[in-house]
C-alpha cells in the first residue's frame, strides 16, 4: 500500500500525533494498489488495495501535554467542562 509522509505534533503524554499536513506521497509500486503509479488504469479487480497504507509519522515538534481529544475524554469521564 502506498503511504502519506505526514508532518505533524507529537503529544508526548499520550503518545497520539496530530497530523497538520502531508508532506509526500510514498509509492509502493505495486500493481495491486490503486494509489501507486504502477496500477493498471483499465483494472477493474475488487481486490486491489482502494486506500493508502498509515501513515508515516514525521514529528515536527512535541508537546508534553494530553492531546485534545484525550483532555476532551478526561473532562467527559469527571463530568466536568473542558477548559
């Protein structure tokens, strides 16, 4: 599967990154993939891969803080509002 080169923030206490933007396609020229060069434009098989592969993960800085989501999901589980 072809993969996305994506530049993004790495919250360093949960671990998620938040992608901000896809720097590079990365090709797997493969001819069972539809997003690679080398796929057939006249195949019609149901089981060549339609999506791209994840992402690869490029950090451009780090936060050492909760991602929003993970500080949105605490505040919901202690029923209070997100500040």
């Amino acid at each position: 599967m072809c993969q996305r080169l994506a530049q993004g923030t790495r919250w360093k206490k949960c671990g998620h990154f938040q992608r901000q933007f896809v720097k590079a396609i990365v090709d797997c020229n493969s001819k069972q993939c539809k997003k690679s060069y080398r796929h057939p434009q006249n195949c019609l098989q149901p089981t060549c891969y339609q999506t791209f592969g994840p992402d690869i993960e490029e950090n451009v800085d780090s936060v050492d803080e909760y991602c929003f989501q993970c500080r949105a999901a605490q505040a919901r589980a202690e029923g209070r509002p997100l500040t």
